[in-house]
C-alpha cells in the first residue's frame, strides 16, 4: 500500500477506535490527519465504506426513517464527547455515500467537518464488526478505479 493510503487507513483506524471509546483527544488528532490528507481518496475511501456498511445493514434499501435513525443515533452518540458533530455534513456524507446527492447543489463542508463527521458515522455503521474488512475493500475499489482511469 502507498504511503499516502497508509496514512488514511491508520487516520481512519486511529478514528474508528478513538470514536469507539469516546477519546475526543485522539478522535480530534485522527481526524486532523484524516483531513489534511487528498480529500478526493478520503472521501472515496470513507464513502465505500459507508456504502458497504449501509449495503449489509440495509440489504433491501433505506427510507427516509431509516436515514432519520442513523442520523439521530449518529449524532446524539457522539455529542455526548465530541463538539464537532455536525448533523447537516452527516446528512450529507450519508446522501454522498447513497448516490443521491449533488456536490454541484451545495457547497462543501470544510476538510476537518467532513473527516470528523465521516468518522462518527463509520464508528456508528460499524459497530461491533471489524472495521478492516471495509477498509480493504474501499481501498480495492479506489485502485480498481485508478487503474480504468489510467490510459
């Protein structure tokens, strides 16, 4: 793995388990790292594994009561230690990782609202499970991906 996908997955894993505990000091230094990293991979990265998180918890689709639930118990998880849950950007990153949102309608939230949020909401999806099954299969899709793009 290239040094700058090491660095995501270790931010992320550093988040995921920083989250996990309620550690609002090693979650905000996970996140800086997470957000100082190519926004582009961060993004696909966390989106798959969203995605993926969704797909097996939610195997014949989401409605709207479902989006309500994750983002309620998303965000009310993680307000009780972290400052920087941000209800709006977990919808947003929730309707990113569905495909049905626009990047183009709205303007972006800022690197560090976006890791942070990000991270709560994989914390929350995950749960109990292992978060390096989802990790290696979004970073098998992002160099799948690549590799189409390259000529």
């Amino acid at each position: 793995m290239p040094a700058a996908a090491r660095g995501i997955s270790t931010a992320v894993a550093d988040g995921v388990t920083a989250a996990r505990s309620a550690d609002a000091e090693a979650f905000g230094a996970a996140a800086g790292r997470l957000a100082g990293s190519d926004p582009q991979r961060v993004a696909l990265v966390l989106g798959g594994v969203v995605r993926s998180l969704l797909e097996e918890l939610h195997p014949d689709g989401m409605d709207g009561e479902d989006v309500r639930a994750v983002l309620e118990r998303c965000a009310r998880a993680a307000a009780a230690w972290d400052s920087g849950v941000d209800p709006p950007v977990l919808l947003s990153l929730l309707a990113g990782a569905l495909g049905v949102s626009d990047p183009d309608e709205q303007p972006p939230a800022p690197p560090d609202a976006v890791a942070r949020n990000a991270l709560l909401l994989v914390a929350d999806l995950l749960g109990p499970r292992p978060l390096r099954t989802y990790l290696d299969a979004a970073f098998a899709e992002l160099a799948r991906a690549e590799t189409v793009e390259m000529p």
